[in-house]
C-alpha cells in the first residue's frame, strides 16, 4: 500500500503546491490516486490555513475529496490541531461526517482516549509511533493495541544517511506488537530512503508533501501526484532487489 499524505502541518509558505482548500486536496487526492495511491491522509485547515479538528472544516474536506475518489480517506487528530486533549475528545465527538480512520500519535497527552473515542465512532486508528518519543512503549501495554487498524512507523530523523538505521531500531522496539499490520515512513531527508526500506521489507509506506517536498533526486516536487508516482516506481524497485 502507498498512501499519500498531502499536506500535513505545511502551509502557503511551503510553496503553492500545498493543497489547502477543500477543492485543492480533493484534486491533489484524486491526481495522486491515478498515479498510484490507494489511501488518503489529509489534515483539514481552517481559513487561516491552519490544522483543524472543527466538524465546519473536517465535514467539507472529507466530502469533496470523496466526490473525486473511492479509496479510504484519513485525518489527522495531532495535539498542534487541538492542544487541550478533553477539547480534542470534544471535536472528535461533535464529527458530523466521519474519516475512514484517523491517526493518533501515542506519545501525545490523551492518546489513549482519543482512540478510544473513534473506535467508538467506528473511525479506524492508525497508531502513530514516533522514533525518539516513547510511544512504542507505550503501545506495547496498551489495551487498545490490538484494535487498531494498523501502526504508522513515522521516522523523525531526517538524516539521509542515518534515517533508515533509525527505522530499523524503530521496527526492533515494535517487534509483531499486537500483531497489526505497519505502515513506515520518514520525512525530509528521510523520506526516500525509509520509503525504499519499506519496500524491501514488504512494508506499506506513504508518500506526500507532508513528508517531502522534493524528489529523490533533490528537484522540487511539482505535486502530489509527482511524489507518489516516482513512490511507486522506488518501492517496485526496492521490492524486487529484496
């Protein structure tokens, strides 16, 4: 699986190919969909441009990127969107239009029951283990652990020549926790090479100007679309050399 992220926290100063709108992220999903990408994760933003849980912004961009494709669609929930964890649980709980699944980052304050309160909306969560926090311990006892849709390996180095030794102490401190299938992958300077890894370990892995805005070979990224299609080609290739 390539999922594409396409945006993150990144704003207008990163550059005019950071979706930001509703109609932007739906074209910029549905162009990285025909280039490869079969999931979706998105963080909403306010006029502002800034991350927002707020049902007004979630509703919107969750409908207009599922009136351009057919493949599931994810958010964010990250403590910068929401600082306060019982103000988070209240938007969570206030969603009028509802994500495929949303990811949680297990290190932040009230990981646990901003999980728990979209498994009980029927929202799938992706575990976010963060290399350098002490979240993979934290899964590893959590009750919650097995329910999760899967885990999402996010390598924090951004080192080139270090990240994937850091991905790989990483997969070591999950180990087959809980048993849910894993997502890895870097940002920045890590990226690509964590990206390849995965492929060589029959990882999914995701691809997006959240994590990147440049191709392997250091050129700017014009899209999404650009990312996700040389993703797929890196990945192929890292598969087959396994």
């Amino acid at each position: 699986m390539v999922q594409v992220c396409l945006n993150g926290p990144r704003g207008a100063a990163d550059g005019p190919m950071v979706p930001l709108t509703p109609a932007d992220m739906a074209e910029s999903a549905a162009r990285a969909v025909e280039a490869g990408a079969t999931d979706v994760h998105v963080h909403p933003k306010n006029p502002c441009g800034h991350d927002s849980l707020s049902p007004k912004v979630l509703a919107p961009t969750l409908e207009a990127i599922r009136a351009r494709v057919s493949v599931p669609v994810g958010v964010t929930t990250g403590a910068w969107a929401e600082p306060d964890p019982s103000a988070r649980l209240a938007r969570i709980r206030s969603w009028t239009v509802l994500p495929d699944h949303a990811s949680v980052n297990w290190h932040e304050p009230g990981a646990e029951e901003v999980a728990a309160a979209l498994m009980e909306r029927g929202v799938g969560v992706e575990a976010g283990i963060w290399s350098g926090t002490d979240a993979a311990a934290r899964f590893a006892v959590s009750p919650l652990g097995p329910r999760v849709l899967r885990v999402l390996a996010e390598v924090t180095d951004t080192d080139a020549d270090t990240a994937e030794s850091t991905a790989r102490i990483l997969l070591t401190d999950l180990g087959a926790v809980h048993g849910r299938p894993v997502l890895l992958h870097g940002e920045d300077g890590g990226a690509w090479p964590v990206l390849r890894l995965a492929g060589r370990l029959g990882l999914a892995t995701r691809i997006g100007l959240e994590d990147t805005l440049v191709l392997p070979d250091g050129q700017r990224a014009l899209s999404n679309a650009q990312l996700v299609a040389e993703a797929v080609v890196q990945y192929g290739c890292a598969q087959r050399s396994s």
